[in-house]
C-alpha cells in the first residue's frame, strides 16, 4: 500500500477533493506541516455593504465553516 493511502486511511493526510475515479488531490500546505491550514478572503463591493458589517459576517462564516472541516485559518 502507498504511503498516502496509508495515510488517508489513518487520518494524517486528507486529500482536499477525490475525482470519480479515485484519484486524490492534496493540498501543498498539508505536505508542509501536517496540518490543515486555510487562508479566508472576504470582499464587499460597497461603503454600505462594510457599514452593514457585512464583511464581518462573511469572514466570521468562512472561519467557521473552515473549522468544521478541520481546516486552521491563517490570517
């Protein structure tokens, strides 16, 4: 068995998307450190849009969404 097979089996490295036909995708960052980390963007297009706190919303849904999939954000 393959060492990243192993892996995905115990739980150490998790690919970020498996195609149909069982191919895996890493992600570069979860090679690094073994950890998976994630970078946020969040963006408004309108001084309205900020003021509404709309840009707050966005990054405190991202973090959390980001934290159920096991992911660390990296501000």
């Amino acid at each position: 068995m393959g060492t990243l097979r192993r892996w995905d089996q115990e739980g150490r490295l998790r690919p970020f998307t498996r195609f149909p036909g069982g191919q895996r995708r890493y992600a570069w960052a979860d090679w690094l450190c073994g950890e998976r980390t994630a970078a946020v963007h969040t963006q408004v297009r309108r001084r309205k849009q900020t003021e509404a706190g709309n840009l707050e919303r966005q990054m405190r849904r991202l973090m959390e969404d980001a934290g159920l999939m096991g992911y660390r954000v990296v501000l």
